[in-house]
C-alpha cells in the first residue's frame, strides 16, 4: 500500500462541492491528503495511528469473537472499516454518512490504496443520512444491536456542535449497544472540547474513560470511551498492528495532573448541566474530587497490566 502511494503524481485528484462540503484529495510527495471545507482530515503519513486508536483499542477490551457487529457514525472514507474488517470475528459494519460524494470518493482510487477499499468487502453496509437521525430510528425499531458503536464525525471547530456530541444522541446510542458492548467518540484533544464530551458521556454512561494518539498531520486526537459496566483488558494487539504495541496501549490512557483537573472541571455547558438535572443526576462541583475518580478510574483499568492482558480476563 505504502509503495502504491509513493507512485501517485503530485497534485489534485478530486475536487468536488458537495451538498455539504468542499472535498479536495491530493497527493504530496509520496503521501495523500483529504480536506474537508478546507481543513485537513485525513493524512497518509499517520492515518494508522488515528484509525488504530479509533477501531483497535476498543477492541483490545472486548472478549475475543465477541465483536460482530459495528455501528460507525461518520466513517466514510472507509478508514475504521478498514481496520475492523482485519478482524475475521467482525461480521457486520454499518457504516452512515451523510455526504454521497465522501462515500464515492472512497471507493475509488486512489483513496481505496489507503482504505484497502473496505467499503466493498460484503460485511460493510453503508446508508446515506444524518447520523442522528437514524441512530434514532435504529432505537426505536429495537432490531438490531451493536457490540461497539464508533463516532467518527465531523471535528468541532471550538465547541461541539449539540446534535453530534448531545448527551441526548449518547443516551440513543447507548441502547443501541448490546450487553458489554463500547461507544468511542474521537474529538481533537483540546481541553474545551474533551471536557464537555466527558461529562456528556458520564451524563448517560456508568463509565467513561479518555485516551488519545498524537499525530504530526492533525494534531493529538482524542478518543472517549463509554461502558455501562467497568472494563477490562482481554486480548493483545495484533501482529499487523502498524501503530500500536503492549507498551503503547496504556501509555495512551496516560494523562497529566492538570489534564485531569481540566477534563473534571465542573461543567461550564448548559446542555450538559440541563440533561443532569431533567435526569436527577447531580451536577459536577467538586474538580479535584472528580479529578481523583478518574485518575482511580484509569488506574484500575491498568491493574497488574504489565503490557498483556491478565489471565482471568482471557479465561485462561
């Protein structure tokens, strides 16, 4: 794949307006890019790292064979499908993304050097729509459940915009998930933003955790973890991993005092306090306290790991 892109010719492969945005993919000496409205989301440089931190490490805590199916919100570019379908347990991905031309785009070359042109492998569904919507729809009908949902949506430029990062689209999808199953979101890792997707997860969810990957292309990428129960480590990192290794997993979840004191301020969004209070949960007011519950949260996920996954969980 890597020597296919060295081949590509400098310049612009595609530019199209789309009903929803300016999609322009180009290639620079030996790697592809992919801009969105003008803002770089996708670089071929590091894009395993951005796309193993979002598909990979939620594996890692699911028993293995347990994860068929996957729900991605975003996702177009097929580059979480790509990751997940490495995965023979997977059976099912759908994939939901509103813009057509983002999906058109990525079955072609030369984005499908990069996506392994996961969007015709027969386990990938993809339906055109607003995610919201039919996460909703989904809920409602109460056919189908997910073992892990990815939310893969458009990054916030300063504050998330309210229907994709809502505590009201969390609580949706949590009843999409199957007993056990994970939520992740991936957000830039600035603290605003990372704040307030925390406290909107913890709003719904009985656990969140966050971690995150930096990348030279676009920056630390941030990732938040949902459960409805504690979770635990059950496998290791695949051989084909490109990113991640035994070491690297729980240096992700690694974060500083003062991250964790901004990531457990008390909330300074009214969406998020409105939802606490319709729902007879308290508000957050104490940082430092909160502060300490996710650091203990983070320290007992990583118990006794000593880079592989303890025994008891693996059921060996």
């Amino acid at each position: 794949m890597h020597e296919a892109l060295r081949q590509l010719r400098d310049g612009e492969h595609l530019h199209r307006l789309s009903r929803f945005q300016d999609i322009r993919l180009a290639s620079y000496k030996g790697h592809l890019g992919l801009l969105l409205d003008g803002r770089l989301v996708v670089h071929s440089y590091d894009a395993h790292r951005v796309y193993e931190a979002l598909a990979v490490v939620p594996l890692l805590y699911r028993p293995p064979g347990s994860v068929r199916r996957v729900l991605i919100g975003g996702g177009g570019d097929g580059l979480a499908a790509s990751r997940l379908l490495q995965f023979s347990e997977v059976q099912r991905v759908l994939v939901v993304d509103q813009d057509d031309e983002i999906t058109a785009m990525a079955r072609r070359p030369p984005m499908t050097l990069l996506n392994r042109d996961a969007l015709a492998d027969p386990r990938v569904e993809v339906r055109h729509g607003e995610f919201v919507d039919l996460a909703t729809v989904l809920a409602r009908r109460e056919e189908e459940r997910f073992e892990l949902i990815l939310s893969d949506l458009p990054a916030p430029r300063e504050r998330p915009q309210e229907r994709l990062y809502a505590p009201e689209l969390y609580a949706t999808l949590g009843r999409l998930l199957a007993p056990g199953g994970l939520l992740v979101v991936r957000a830039p890792f600035l603290p605003q933003i990372s704040s307030y997707i925390h406290h909107a997860l913890r709003s719904v969810f009985a656990c969140a955790y966050l971690y995150r990957a930096p990348t030279q292309s676009l920056g630390m990428q941030g990732y938040h973890l949902a459960a409805t129960e504690p979770i635990a480590r059950h496998r290791g990192v695949p051989a084909w991993a490109e990113f991640l290794n035994e070491r690297v997993v729980p240096a992700l979840f690694g974060l500083a005092k003062d991250e964790l004191r901004y990531l457990a301020r008390p909330e300074h969004d009214d969406a998020v306090a409105a939802w606490r209070a319709d729902h007879g949960l308290p508000t957050v007011d104490d940082t430092a306290a909160a502060a300490a519950e996710i650091a203990a949260d983070i320290a007992e996920l990583f118990a006794g790991d000593d880079g592989e996954p303890e025994r008891a969980a693996t059921g060996g």
